[in-house]
C-alpha cells in the first residue's frame, strides 16, 4: 500500500455546447494545463485531514462521519462521503491541496477538485481506479448533492479526458476530436467578475429548472428530443432557453467539422454564435463578460464567447495568425487529463 501518492486533474475550455449537458446535448471541451493537484500521505487513525495551501485553511473529518458544509471543505466531504457509500475502504490520510485555476472563472476548478480529491484518496487507500464514467458521475454527485450545485457531466468528462473530446451526453459517449491550429490560437480571457458553484448560485440552478419545465410542458425526457418548432411553442422564456440548447447542438457538430476540416474561420463564427445565443435566449452574460469579449474582439479575435455557465468568469477568443491577444489573456491548448503523477 502507497505511503504518499499525487493526484492532479486538470480544468477544461469548452470551445462550444454550453448548457447542454443537463439537456442530454452535445459538448466539445478540451483538458488543459491548469488544474488542482491533491499530495495525500497516509497516517493513523480514521481521520481525513484537509489542506487548503493556496487559502491557508483545513477541515478535519472522521471517515464516516460526513456533513455539508459550504466552500471546498464541502467537495472534500463529499469526496469522502460519496466514496465510502460506493463501497470503497478508505485510510486515513492527510492532504494537501493547490491549485493553478482560481475559483469561479469557468474554468471547471470544481470538477478538477472534486477528480482529483477522488484519485488521491482512492490510490493513497490501494483501492482500483473505476471507470472514467464511473468516476464522473461520482464526482457529480459531490458538486449536486454535497456542493449544492446542479451540474451536469460536461466539465467532469472533460477533466478525466485526454485532449478534445466530442461528447454526447444522451449516450454518453466520448469521441477524441483531433485538430490544428497552425499559427491560429484559443486564448482566454478573466472578466474578473467570479461565480460560485455553491447553493447560492440561483441563476444556474434556475436555467436548469426552466429547461426540466419545458420538458413537462413538451411531455420529452430532455430538450434531445424536441425540435425548434416544437420550442417555439412554450411560453416565453421557456421558448427562449429550448432553442438555445438546440441550435447549440447543431453548433456543436458544426464546430466539430469545422475543426477536423481545418476551416477556423467558421469555427470563429460559429463561437460568435454561441455568445449571442446565451445572452439574448439563455441571459447568463453580464456587463463584465461583455466587456471582456469586446476586449477580445477589439484585439482582432475571429470569434469569442463566454464559457462556463455564465454570470462571470472566462471568456474564450480564436485568435487568427498576426492578431495579439491582450496582455492578460492566456493562451490555451488541449492537455492530457486527470492522472496520477
């Protein structure tokens, strides 16, 4: 059994499908290099002790002994609890956690934590590795039922992949997409204005509710199964959210394409297309994002949106050949996923 073990994962971009998850839709994320790496060492007893370096704060729990609690001591509770209800022994250990994503930026630092949280304290215990399924759905669970926020599979899928991932999450399958940008890059950009994947986050959880209603109104299990002229039935703003999640999809597959194909500046475009629909038919922007991606824009990007569930955060910019991001924007490249080190 393992004294010591690393465990890192990674945070993602997702260059299209936002707010499709949940609706059984089609994303195109990729892993990159940033993420949360979790040192776990064995010790004695049945304590889990938790250490936050980057905030300088801890959480001590007895396995067993699980709560909820607000913050990232809630996802290390979670971790333990859901792990330990899915038969898995663990040992005490102490960890300590640091991270290269800060919180809120629609980066998915949550999933990573959660991926991460799950590799320490499963291989520091000498226990299997699940399935890359498997563990994505557990660490759902911690962010839904521990964190309170309720997500979808996109940014865990994404942090246990290696690279771009094309997924479908009606059937949960996930396709490598293979691409090349030449002298062409993604960059993003912070909006400095930060949202929490807590209980607090009432638009998010809100969005997801009005998509479940116009389910029950359209009487499908998810919006998959509907079409824009169906849509264009609901009331307003049902209406409005069903039909951002299908065109998404569409905008998806289309991107996937442009991708292989190499034509990057339909994938500008198409990017372009996405912001526009989760402002005017999702409402997730803000000023601050708005900013951002006229920052963007006026720096000569070929297509920007925003990413992450909106209210803040990131924005992603496709940054053509000759073009120079501004100075705070941070070039991004699909990297391997989560893993031990």
């Amino acid at each position: 059994m393992p004294e010591q073990v690393t465990a890192f994962a990674p945070g993602r971009v997702n260059v299209i499908g936002e707010h499709t998850d949940y609706n059984a839709g089609l994303a195109l994320p990729f892993a990159i290099a940033q993420g949360v790496t979790v040192r776990a060492r064995r010790t004695g007893g049945r304590r889990i002790r938790a250490v936050a370096l980057d905030l300088g704060e801890e959480v001590s729990l007895e396995i067993g002994r699980c709560e909820r609690i607000v913050g990232w001591r809630g996802f290390v509770h979670g971790a333990v609890a859901e792990l330990t209800a899915a038969g898995y022994e663990l040992v005490a250990a102490e960890l300590k956690i640091s991270g290269t994503i800060a919180p809120g930026a629609g980066l998915a630092s949550s999933a990573a934590l959660s991926v991460a949280l799950c590799l320490a304290l499963l291989s520091v215990s000498d226990r299997n590795l699940p399935s890359q399924l498997w563990l994505a759905h557990l660490c759902r669970h911690i962010e839904n039922d521990w964190v309170g926020a309720a997500s979808g599979l996109l940014d865990q899928l994404a942090s246990l992949s290696d690279g771009a991932v094309l997924i479908d999450f009606c059937s949960l399958e996930v396709s490598p997409i293979a691409f090349e940008l030449g002298d062409w890059r993604f960059v993003t950009l912070d909006s400095g204005q930060r949202h929490q994947n807590s209980a607090d986050r009432e638009g998010y959880n809100a969005r997801r509710a009005e998509c479940a209603q116009a389910c029950s109104l359209l009487g499908v299990g998810s919006l998959r199964e509907t079409v824009l002229e169906a849509a264009g039935t609901l009331p307003d703003p049902l209406a409005a959210r069903a039909r951002h999640v299908l065109l998404e999809n569409l905008r998806v597959e289309q991107t996937a394409a442009a991708l292989t194909s190499g034509d990057l500046t339909t994938v500008g475009q198409l990017l372009d297309q996405s912001h526009a629909s989760l402002r005017d038919l999702y409402e997730v922007s803000t000023p601050e994002v708005e900013l951002a991606v006229e920052r963007l824009r006026g720096a000569g990007a070929a297509g920007v949106r925003m990413i992450g569930g909106g209210f803040g955060g990131h924005v992603l910019g496709l940054m053509p050949p000759g073009s120079a991001p501004p100075a705070d924007a941070t070039v991004v490249t699909p990297a391997p996923g989560a893993r031990l080190l």
